[in-house]
C-alpha cells in the first residue's frame, strides 16, 4: 500500500517538473531569449554534430583503405 502511494507522489512530482519545463520552454522560444542552460545545449548539440562527422569521415577512410 506504502508503495502504491509512494508511486503516486513520484509520478505526481514528475508530471509537475514537466509541466515546468515545457512552460520554461515555450516562454523562452516564444519571447526569443536565450540563456546559459540553452547556449550550452546548443554548444553540445553542435559538439555532437561536428563528431558525428568526424567519425563518418574516419569511417569512410577505413572502408577505402579496405576496397
């Protein structure tokens, strides 16, 4: 039972953050602005696209070497 209500609150806590974030996101999207949290994102999100590329790059270099 302690269980049971304790998976409530959980899941209660988690649909509130949620409902947080995508407020926090749509304020910040609509109005334009960025902040630390969003340029670091971005920074990562680049980061992982530039060694995406990278290792596309690498692997290309392998499988010629092989052909």
């Amino acid at each position: 039972m302690f269980a049971f209500f304790w998976l409530m609150i959980v899941n209660d806590v988690m649909q509130r953050e949620s409902a947080i974030a995508d407020d926090y996101w749509s304020y910040t999207l609509k109005h334009g602005k960025k902040d630390r949290v969003e340029v670091a994102i971005q920074n990562i999100e680049r980061k992982l696209h530039d060694l995406h590329e990278r290792i596309y790059n690498i692997n290309n270099q392998v499988s010629i070497k092989f052909v």
